[in-house]
C-alpha cells in the first residue's frame, strides 16, 4: 500500500505501467515470503519447550510469547 501511494503521488501518469499484475503479484509474493520467514523460527522454538500444568492463555489471540509463558521450561 505504501509503494502504491508512492507511485500514485510521484507519478501520476505512469501508475499503469509501473504497477503492472506481475509487479503486483511479485510484491505479494515477497510480503508473504518474508512474514513466513520471520515468524517460522517462532513455531519451532516454541514447540521444543515442555508444558506441565493449565494450557489456558488468557487472552483471544495467539502469541508466541503468551504459550512460551505456559511452559515449565526456562525461556
């Protein structure tokens, strides 16, 4: 989004042929790449530590930190 506004901002007439489908399809394919490769390391090191006790986190969503606080385990 923020490439986007860039390219509309700076130029204007050429916003076609810069952002092309393929341009786009690349750029969504990079974002994704690069969130996968930085939260994928996270699953792992997570998933080592041992568990023991109540498996209950206390708020609505998912994070690495909330169940690494579950664990017996140092961290």
């Amino acid at each position: 989004m923020a490439f986007d506004g860039y390219v509309a901002i700076c130029y204007p007439l050429r916003y076609t042929n810069i952002l092309t489908p393929p341009i786009i399809s690349r750029m969504g394919i990079a974002s994704v790449t690069r969130s996968f490769f930085i939260c994928f390391p996270l699953i792992f090191l997570v998933y080592r530590l041992t568990y023991c006790g109540r498996n209950i986190i206390r708020h609505s969503y998912c994070e690495h930190m909330g169940i690494a606080r579950l664990a017996c385990d140092s961290i």
